[in-house]
C-alpha cells in the first residue's frame, strides 16, 4: 500500500471530494487491513532481478526456496462518512495481453459506476454506468445525457451508448492520455509549484498528509492482523 497502492489513495478524494482538502484527523476512520504474499521461487526472482541468490535481507521471509514477498494489502477505511475499500495485488506476471490492470467501482443510490478494462474492448480502460434496477434505466440515462451535453464544450464528442442493461461513455482517443504523456502533465505542474511555492493549493498538503496517514496506518493494522 506505500508503494504502487499509494496512487489508489491519491484516487479517492480526487474522485469524492476534487480539489477540497481532507483533514486526516477528523474526515478518516480506518477500520481493517490485511496484506498476503505473492510467492516466488528462485527461478521467478532470478528473471525479475538477474540475481543468482535472494540477498540477505530477504531471507527471512524465504522458506523451502521461496520467497514470500508482502506486496498485496487491502484496506478499508470510511473517508467523510463514505466507505472506501482499496487493494493492491502485486503478481509475477500480468494476464495474458495485458500489463497494469485497474478496476474501480463507485456504488450509489440508483447505478454504479465501473471503471474497468473489458476484454472486448482489448483490455482498454472504459468507464461504464449501471442501473441497480431496471426501473431506474431512463431516469440514469437523461441523468447521464445532461452530463454530458454540459462536458461537450470541453470533451466534444463525449457520448454515451445504451448497451441493454448498462451505459458505456464513448471516450474519443484524443482524450486518452498514455501514462508517459500524464506523467510529463504531472511533471510539469509539479516543476511550477516548485518554482513557485505560493501557488500550490492548500489542499494539496492536507491531502498528502491524509494520503501517507491511510498507507501507514494500512500497513501497520495489516502487520497487527487486522481490525482497528
């Protein structure tokens, strides 16, 4: 959860609460955490590190020749009163015609929103909409609609298609930033708060502060076995 897990925190507010500041102590309630290994023998680490022998340090969690590597947690804590559930899996390898995989869901009242790679779409990102009840399907659908005519001077060409039992937003390639093109945004940005320190939003800070307090008190509930 300190490593790649991190970015899933960074998700939540930006999703919830966009560009509002979370103040750890009082906006989270961290309620269990729980971490596994992903095992791997000595043939997996030598093709990952091109080492001949797990170092030294290492050892301590190897057994019959393999090592037992904590890079999966889960947590579930309440952020301002709405239940968040995060986890992180770190495999040897990826499924098969892939490389990083993300899924989200955000439950409401009415629909659910899914953010997932769907295998028809060849694996790439998509975010779907889905009625909780088939009764609900016009009343999401004008919802959705209305949404986007509002994005269209910003995203025109943003739609969405009824695919029977669920929404599909149609996302023109020219929005699809690859991860080199986000990060070099990210960069940016961060190089003109750095030049200049007065420009960076105060809920950037508390936002961090709250980001680190969810990823190490994680591992910590996680290494202690679990609830609060």
């Amino acid at each position: 959860m300190n490593d790649v897990g991190s970015h899933l925190v960074d998700l939540v507010p930006w999703m919830l609460f966009s560009e509002k500041p979370i103040d750890y102590r009082n906006d989270i309630q961290m309620l269990n955490a729980k971490r596994w290994p992903t095992i791997l023998s000595r043939t997996d680490f030598q093709k990952v590190t091109n080492e001949s022998q797990f170092p030294t340090y290492l050892m301590p969690n190897v057994q019959n020749d393999q090592l037992s590597l904590f890079g999966n947690t889960e947590a579930e804590y309440r952020l301002k009163g709405i239940n968040v559930r995060l986890r992180s899996l770190w495999n040897y390898e990826p499924p098969p015609g892939a490389s990083d995989t993300h899924y989200a869901v955000f439950r409401g009242t009415r629909a659910r929103v899914e953010v997932r790679q769907a295998k028809e779409k060849n694996l790439q990102t998509e975010v779907y909409v889905i009625p909780t009840e088939p009764s609900h399907k016009a009343d999401i659908l004008g919802a959705l609609q209305k949404k986007i005519e509002g994005l269209q001077s910003r995203y025109p060409g943003l739609s969405v298609e009824d695919l029977g039992t669920e929404f599909r937003l149609n996302i023109p390639a020219k929005y699809r930033d690859g991860h080199e093109a986000h990060f070099a945004s990210v960069t940016k940005l961060f190089l003109s708060y750095l030049a200049n320190p007065k420009s960076l939003p105060a809920w950037e800070r508390a936002n961090m502060l709250a980001k680190y307090y969810v990823t190490t008190k994680a591992i910590e509930l996680s290494k202690s076995g679990g609830a609060h």
